[in-house]
C-alpha cells in the first residue's frame, strides 16, 4: 500500500486530512507538522506522494522540504498545497519536481482527485 506524507505547520489540517484520507484503502497516511520531522520522515520511510504546504513556521519553507525530497527521495511524488500562488513560487516548486499544486481554499474532491491522478494512480 503506498504511503501519503502530509505536511502542514497546523497539526488540524494535518489530522483533518489523514481522518479523510484515511477512508480511502488506497495509502498509509504519515503526517508531520515540521519541516525537520517530515524529512525524518522521508529518510527512514520514502513514502510514494506528499502533500506539502508551501509556507511553514519554521525556519525551512515548504520549498525546502521539497528540494530534501528531490535529493533523498527523488521518486516521491510531490503535489503542493498553498495560498500563495506567486509565479516564482509556483516555477521553482516546478523546477524542484512537485507533479501538482494545489490552492487554498481547495474542495475536498478535487484535492483527492489530484492525489489519485498524481499519486495513487502510479499503484493501481
């Protein structure tokens, strides 16, 4: 069963989505409401997808997280999730190898869909 990484600095976010994504048979669901724990994370589990939000209260970004995904995961599937659409953002989660983005406020189905179109489609 592939492994979903979600990555959110608001641990509410973080568990509403693992209680939704839970539902769904298809992923093992991890979550981590810091970039140091999510790349721990990444180095000891390599999950198959990640959902990443782009701004975290910390002192590494989500663009951080995923230039870490790049050099220890590079197959992980990346889909960021954001209220900030500035085109430098967007471009360098791009060049760093995210497979989606995905904005703020954002409805459930659609979210799940592009999981399952970037993700879990890779398993079925």
């Amino acid at each position: 069963m592939p492994t979903l990484l979600i990555v959110d600095d608001e641990s509410e976010i973080c568990e509403f989505l693992k209680e939704f994504f839970k539902s769904d048979t298809q992923f093992n669901i991890l979550t981590a409401t810091d970039p140091d724990a999510a790349i721990e994370i990444l180095k000891n589990v390599k999950p198959e997808g990640v959902l990443l939000d782009v701004k975290l209260k910390a002192r590494k970004t989500g663009l951080d997280v995923l230039q870490a995904i790049r050099d220890i995961s590079p197959n992980t599937k990346t889909i960021m999730v954001t209220s900030h659409t500035d085109y430098h953002t967007v471009e360098r989660a791009r060049v760093l190898g995210a497979v989606g983005y995905v904005t703020k406020p954002f409805s459930l189905e659609y979210l799940e869909s592009t999981v399952h179109t970037r993700v879990a489609s890779l398993f079925t």
